[in-house]
C-alpha cells in the first residue's frame, strides 16, 4: 500500500499511470479494481509476521469476497505469498493457482511482476503485458485449446518401424532429452523424445525399467543415428549444446540443428531464454494440456 499526499492507495502514481494502465487498456472500463496485500503503507516483506499475515489475508478474503472477481492479478512475491502462500515470484509468474475465500467465493489467481519492478527493469515489461494478455483470455474470455497431447512409449525395438520414415522425411522434428544430472562425462540419458507433426516418441536409455539392453541397445542408437543424419529436415533443440554433449557419448550427431534458445536470443535479447517462458509467449492456450 502506498501512502501518498494523504490518501492511500495499492499502487503509485507513476505505477499506474507508467506499468498498469497501459498493460490493461485493452480491459473494458469499470472491470478493473485495485487492492493492497498488506494494509500498512510501504510495509517490506521482511517485515511481515505469521500474525501480521494471518491479519491480512482476513483484509484480502473481505475485499475479494466483495468484489467476487473471476481473476486476480497478485503483483509481486509479497503478494503472491499472502493470497496463495507461494514465494518465488521469477519462476512462478504467468501461472494459475486456485484460490477460494473464507466464505467460499472461488477465482483463479495470476502472479505477475510488481508494478516498480517494471520500472526498475523496463525488459520485463513485455512479460508483464504478455502474462495479464494471457490470462485474460484465458480465463476471462475462455480463449483455451482443446487439443490434447498423446506421446508413444517405445519399449520393443520392433515399435520403432513405424517411424522409419523420420530417417529421411523433410518435415521438421522436436528433439528433447531428460538425463540424471547436468554434467555429460558422469551422468547418463534416462529419456530421448522425438515430435513431428502428431507423432510423439519416448525412448528410455538409461532408465531404470529400459528394455534395451545389448544388442537391442546398439540398435536403438543406431535408428537415431539414421534419424539425426537424415539430411532432408530441420532438428530443432532448445539449449541443443546441452542435448549434443550427452548424445555424441553414443555416437549420435544430428545435423541441421536450429535451437529455440539462439533463435529467441535473436529475435528478442530482452526476452527471458527458458523453455516454459517460449511456451508462455507463443503457445499460452496449450499450457494447460502440458
């Protein structure tokens, strides 16, 4: 709460006038109200007791159930902690939590960054539009994808007949891999997926319950040989240095690599490189099937 020319109010002048209103203009007039999380002006997060906010969440619940809002922004990791009991404002932006007040009105809560600290940092202005855009039409305007996402489990070397065709097609393929750890010399792949067009692939390597052992193991790195050598279509990585270093340890290099972290650099050096933020700018209706 800010306590300005002697009058109260969730936010400053220049907060308004310079981060709010402008990300929200395209909300018709009168949808829009303002509430502070805390009721003491300029109070810091550091200053915040148990019994302090067990006060203001009483303040929060009354004002919602007031209003009966279908979304509510929480700006700030201040805030974000008092209505729905998360911290980490930097990873948790841009999601969705279920909120139901003392007397039972319910509303989905969006963290987004504070205010200030778009004026801070002017590159997280573009984050701060896109995730009230975002949620505003998702769950205000009801704007979501129907689609829905079925990946194949490859656990007999025969399974992979059928995708014999990713050896020489032209269409583009998704490439990702999960491993134990981060560092390529000890650590192993538990997982590789392979997407193109509507076909989803996961094949376990050094996975606990892998089928493929000896010779059916050779087998396998020898398909994804083929597949990563396939001149004829685009392999697209994010962060494909990191995939590459624990693929070549089993003799699969894949040619032709075009990688979402490099390409998102280029098209936006503001822009944050990690793959759920990608998904949040360009596939935000699809969040919800992930």
């Amino acid at each position: 709460m800010k306590y300005q020319y002697g009058s109260n109010s969730a936010f400053s002048a220049a907060e308004l006038t310079k981060v709010l209103e402008p990300a929200t203009k395209f909300i018709p007039e009168g949808s829009i109200a303002y509430s502070a999380a805390v009721k003491c002006p300029d109070v810091r997060e550091s200053d915040m007791s148990p019994a302090n906010m067990i006060l203001c969440r009483q303040h929060l619940s009354d004002t919602i159930d007031k209003i009966k809002p279908k979304l509510v922004f929480v700006c700030g990791n201040l805030a974000m902690k008092m209505l729905v009991k998360k911290s980490g404002i930097t990873t948790k932006r841009g999601k969705s939590f279920d909120y139901e007040s003392l007397t039972g009105h319910k509303c989905v809560v969006v963290p987004i960054y504070h205010p200030y600290s778009i004026i801070k940092e002017p590159s997280h202005k573009e984050l701060f539009n896109m995730d009230i855009r975002n949620a505003y039409a998702m769950y205000i305007e009801g704007k979501r994808s129907d689609k829905k996402f079925f990946h194949h489990l490859i656990m007999e070397f025969s399974e992979l007949d059928g995708y014999d065709y990713l050896r020489n097609t032209d269409q583009t393929i998704a490439v990702d891999i999960e491993t134990t750890g981060l560092n390529f010399l000890q650590d192993s792949i538990t997982t590789i997926a392979i997407s193109c067009g509507e076909d989803n692939i996961v094949i376990p390597i050094d996975h606990k319950d892998t089928p493929f052992i000896e010779g059916d193991r050779f087998a396998v790195f020898k398909w994804l040989s083929y597949v990563a050598q396939n001149p004829n279509n685009k392999k697209v990585f994010h962060n494909s240095k990191f995939d590459q270093k624990f693929l070549l340890k089993h003799g699969i290099k894949f040619i032709n690599v075009w990688d979402t972290k490099i390409m998102s650099h280029l098209l936006n050096e503001n822009m944050p490189k990690g793959l759920m933020d990608l998904v949040k700018v360009y596939f935000p209706m699809e969040l919800e099937s992930l």
